[in-house]
C-alpha cells in the first residue's frame, strides 16, 4: 500500500490508499461500517440441520455469459492458461504515465514519491519501443485472450526509467485552478515538474507516423503506439489489440498524479480528454473497441472531481453547470450525441471500477466481523433492498444501475467493470467472495470484468476461478448461458446456474456463505427428470490446497440434495439426460 491521502466522499472526508505496482489503479475508500442490521450475518446463521430449498427451470434461459467477465490484470501465462481467460487487462496508475516510445517507462505517482521507473524489468526486449508492452500483447495472443490496453490521456508521459527522477514539491492533493483555464493551482504550478520527470503526450501525431518513433523530437504520439501495434499484431478484427481503456481514472488525476495534473478536472475536461484520445484510436483501428471513462468508483458515477469543491460535494457547482445530471449518465449522452455526428462509436464500453467500501473489506482482513460483511456486500452489486454498509449508505445496485443509464442515454453500450476486489484472496473468505460476484457477474449479465491483480496460483482466489473455468484440468467448469433459479435463503446459500453449451451438461455453483453453519440443500431440477447423476467438485476448508473432485452422487425425478459444509464453493455439473 502506498501512503494514504485525502480524498472527499459525497458526506465526508475519507482516507483513500493507493496502491503501488505495475498496474495498479483505484483505492479503498476506508471508512465505519454502516450500523444497521443486515440478514445473513454470524449471530443469525442457522444451524446444521437446516434445509435451503433451490428450484432451478433449465427452460428458462436468461442469456449467454461473456468469458470476458473472468478477466484479470497482468496475468501470468499459467493465469492464462490452466484459467483458460480470455480477457486480460493492462491498466492501474502507472499506465496514465506509461511511455511506450521508451519501452517501459512509467512513473509511481502518489503510489510511491512521483518517481520514474521500470519496475525492474530491464531487457533488450522490453527496452524496445512498446517492449513491455508487446511482451505482454504476445503472450496474451499465444493464449486466446483478447487485451484490453490503456491509452495515456493526461498529457504527460515519464521521460525516462530513472528511479532518481521525481516530482519535488509536491502538495497533497490538488484543488481548483487558480484561474479559469490556468493549470496551476494555489500555491503550486507543475510547469517545473513537468520538465523534470515528463515528456508531452499527445493524442494525434498530425504526419506520417515512424517504426521506430522518433525518440529525440520531445513528445509522444499516441495514436503512432496504436498504429505500432497495428502493424505488430493486426487490426483489432484480425487478431491484434481489441480493446483499449481511455486512461486509468481520470477522476483521480488531482488525487493520484497530482505533480502533473493538481488541477481538478471538470465534465468538460473528462469529456474532452476521452473524445480527442478515442477519435485519434479509431482512425488508426476503426475495428477496436474504446472504453471509458473508467471512472473510480462511486463519487466518480455522479460528479466531477471539480464538484468536491470546499463543501464536500454540497454545492456541486460544475455538475449544475451540465444541468445537474449525474457525471455517468451526461457522459453517456455526450458520446451518443458525438458518435452520431461521426457516423461511428467512439465509446464501445461504459469502463467503471468499483470496489467494496465497508471498513477493512478491501483488505487482507479475516476476522468474522469483516469475514460476513465481505460476502454480504456482494449485494451492492445487484440488490435493490441493499443499503451500503459504508458511508455511501445508499442503495447502490451498481449493475443494474448503470444498466439503466446505458439504456436510457447509450443504448447498446457494453458494461464493463475493469477493476474489482473485495479483498483477502488469499483466504477461503476472499475466495468465496471472489466466487460469488463472478456468479453475480454472469447472472446479471455484465459483458466485461477485470479482477484487480492477479491471485497468485495455488491461493484461494485462484481456486476460485479455476472452478468457473477449467475445475476438472480439461475445460469443464460453469456453463455458458445464464438459467434461472430461486432460493428461499439467497443471503446464505447461493445458487448461480448455467448451460454449457459444449456438453449440454446443466451446471451450478452452491456458495455457502455462512462461516460454521452447514445446511442441507435441496434441488428442484426442473426439466432434468431424466438426469440420473451429478459430478460434484468443491472448495472448502477441508482441502485449502485444491479442488476435490467428489464422488458422484445418484438422484431421480429432477430431485438432488446434498449437504454443504461450511464456507464452501461446490461445482454440480449434471450431464445431459
């Protein structure tokens, strides 16, 4: 973790800590837990013999789940292979000041004292223009999946890896310009700092571009990187980088690159900055796809760092400049309404990150306060009775949410939620957290996801994954068309159900969220009456090393029941009768 800094939220000021390595971009917002009540806690667990009824109606198809939810960022090939990914994403802080022109020069930001550097990757290879870069392209390809690349939108790119250079002077965050247009701010102007650590960045080389670049004209293009890349790996359409995220965070830059950027960007700095950069990426690759605004989180969803102001948000003064529609919503109506003057799309993906807000949830903590709380706050992703237990304390129901604001302002916008955690993936607790909002992801139909960093093989949050895509070591895991099911205990036991198409086996993910309670499950299959048996394969506490492939268990009549242990993850795939 990087040092903390300040960071206002709509209702108070909150700590918000950084990250600090190759990649990584939002925070946690660290805050009290919200003090209501909720269902499905430790004190209201029920005991073991309890029965959780499941009806499942294999005829009731939701629609088909994208294997680009099971993303991850800068995975390895073992990540990408044995998880069978096929989306990966190279993002977080240091990439808004990723120079490609070096190969692989970036700056820590806040993350660590504003320095240049290379994170010790120092070969020929990636010493080449793109190199880290393209290393990392490649390897994607030889694997199937597909890359999902930021672009530096800024303005400003590392001019060298010298661990030595380095913002000075510095404030703790930046505030408002000290004059309309101005780039500086009270007290603080980058101009010096740009020199010493930056090179300029721009989004349109306006002549011929050059393989290699021109390394000595003092800035970087980066429509040249894509044009680069399109003449390495092919178009989009053919083969090569499909997606690219405009920035990492903007809504940060005041907070996270503040030696740069101190002034807080408004709707119209957010707007423009994405526009220019997305434009200049599809005239070099019509056939890519462009996401944005990868906003941070929350307070990033309704306003403009400029609307933090000195009251926290009260006054919100650029947000009714804009007719005081929320930041998301009015972003989506500017790229309709732009893409339909171009005749193209310019914005593809509607690029959030989200992250669980509770005190200590975002952590490695694995206490059974914050053990509950983590899987209970799953339910901020898709339930409307779910009032947030943090100082959003709202009804948040983020997917369904930004749903909404797609429909209404951008139809046809994919959803993506490029970096998420909820902490401890190295715990069975972080695993079934993991677990859980994959099978949330894929019921409720999200198109792209990235899991923030990359669980270290042979750790929970791994398992956790390797369940969904390839439990059995030959490709068998969660299915590939959403089905519909219900359960009378959804707090505690969890039921995600899907088709895989290739086999036609019917599969179910059983998540028992409770800490020590072990209920008995009952099934309903409905439209299974012929199926005679069920291959079972589970994560528990009682092999943490691996998945158990169980023996398989007999049922008749579409009727299958079973007992869960406590905190458990169970694979059910069902062939077809």
């Amino acid at each position: 973790m990087g040092a903390q800094k300040k960071v206002d939220s709509p209702r108070r000021l909150v700590a918000l800590p950084l990250v600090c390595s190759l990649g990584i971009g939002a925070g946690l917002l660290a805050v009290a837990l919200y003090s209501g009540a909720r269902p499905g806690g430790a004190a209201s667990s029920p005991g073991k013999g309890e029965t959780v009824q499941i009806v499942v109606d294999t005829a009731q198809t939701l629609h088909l789940i994208s294997p680009e939810i099971y993303g991850m960022s800068s995975p390895s090939e073992q990540h990408l292979k044995e998880l069978r990914l096929k989306l990966w994403r190279w993002g977080g802080n240091p990439s808004t000041r990723y120079n490609w022109e070096g190969g692989n020069f970036w700056n820590a930001a806040h993350d660590w004292e504003y320095r240049n550097g290379n994170y010790n990757a120092t070969s020929s290879e990636d010493r080449l223009p793109s190199g880290n870069a393209d290393k990392a392209i490649a390897l994607g390809n030889r694997s199937g999946a597909s890359a999902y690349l930021t672009i530096p939108t800024m303005g400003w790119v590392a001019k060298d890896d010298n661990n030595a250079t380095l913002s000075v002077g510095v404030p703790a965050q930046g505030s408002d310009p000290v004059s309309p247009g101005s780039e500086a701010v009270s007290s603080y102007n980058p101009a010096e700092n740009r020199r010493r650590v930056s090179v300029k960045s721009f989004a349109r080389k306006g002549k011929p571009f050059s393989d290699s670049p021109d390394l000595k004209d003092g800035a970087v293009y980066q429509d040249e990187w894509v044009a680069h890349l399109v003449k390495k790996f092919g178009k989009a359409s053919g083969g090569g980088v499909r997606y690219y995220a405009m920035d990492n965070e903007p809504d940060l830059w005041d907070t996270t690159h503040t030696d740069m950027h101190p002034v807080r960007p408004d709707y119209n700095e957010l707007w423009t900055q994405f526009a220019t950069y997305a434009s200049a990426i599809k005239d070099v690759d019509p056939t890519s796809q462009i996401g944005g605004p990868t906003s941070w989180g929350w307070t990033g969803y309704f306003y403009s760092p400029r609307d933090r102001g000195n009251d926290n948000y009260a006054s919100h003064a650029d947000r009714k400049a804009h007719g005081d529609a929320p930041f998301l919503p009015w972003f989506l109506k500017q790229a309709a309404n732009s893409d339909k003057k171009q005749g193209r799309r310019t914005l593809d993906i509607l690029d959030v990150h989200y992250y669980p807000q509770g005190q200590s949830v975002y952590s490695s903590a694995s206490d059974d306060a914050t053990n509950v709380l983590r899987l209970r706050s799953t339910r901020s992703l898709w339930d409307a009775s779910y009032r947030d237990e943090s100082w959003i304390n709202e009804n948040i129901q983020l997917i369904p949410r930004l749903k909404g604001w797609v429909k209404e302002n951008y139809p046809g916008t994919k959803i993506g939620v490029m970096e998420w955690n909820w902490g401890a993936d190295n715990t069975l607790n972080g695993a079934i957290a993991i677990a859980e909002v994959l099978g949330i992801f894929g019921r409720e139909g999200v198109d792209m996801a990235s899991y923030w960093g990359s669980p270290a093989p042979g750790s929970p949050g791994y398992f956790a994954f390797l369940l969904y895509r390839n439990a059995d070591g030959n490709g068998a895991g969660f299915g590939d068309t959403a089905l519909s099911s219900v359960s009378n205990a959804p707090d505690r036991v969890s039921c995600f159900v899907a088709r895989d198409t290739k086999s036609g086996a019917t599969t179910l993910m059983l998540i028992n969220k409770q800490l020590r309670a072990e209920p008995h499950v009952s099934l309903d299959l409905k439209g299974l009456t012929g199926a005679k048996t069920a291959r079972l394969i589970r994560y528990s506490g009682e092999n943490l090393k691996k998945p158990v492939q169980l023996p398989d268990i007999s049922f008749d009549g579409g009727k299958l029941s079973m007992g869960l242990p406590a905190s458990s993850i169970t694979l059910v795939r069902v062939a077809r009768p």
